[in-house]
C-alpha cells in the first residue's frame, strides 16, 4: 500500500456507506492494513471518530479492523478526555 496520511485514509473511510463497502476499500488498498503506532495520529484518529458520533467500543472496533494499531496508545486516547 503506497504511504499514506492517516487522516486522508481515514476520510476514505467515513465516505464508505457499509462495513462491505469499507472491507472492499481496503481490499482494493492491497488488503495490507496500514499501521497506526504514531501517539499523535492515535489520538487524532480516535478524535476524528468521536466528532463523528462513534462511542468509544465503536472507535476501538473500527480502528482495530482496519489499521495495525498500538493498543496501548489507543486505550490511553480512548481514556484521556482533553
């Protein structure tokens, strides 16, 4: 998957109608998820989702299923409130 910016690939995503639709996305990406180990894009990442109604279960599942994710920087953004 060519480099890129975890903010562009994460508008890619929220466009997508249905999980089918998000699944074929990234199938289409070479079906490599993109890692998300960065402390800043990790929060960045959950905030974006949270402005955009998903509660905290749903910015975890939908992290997790489409990105390689440090999961002890997401716990900590998904538990600090800035």
């Amino acid at each position: 998957m060519a480099r890129v910016t975890v903010g562009a690939y994460m508008q890619d995503l929220s466009r997508t109608q249905n999980i089918a639709e998000m699944d074929a996305f990234v199938e289409a990406q070479g079906g490599m998820k993109p890692k998300l180990v960065d402390r800043q894009a990790i929060f960045e990442s959950v905030s974006y989702l949270q402005s955009h109604g998903f509660d905290d279960e749903e910015v975890q599942r939908c992290l997790v299923r489409y990105f390689y994710v440090d999961l002890d920087l997401l716990y900590e953004a998904l538990t600090t409130r800035h």
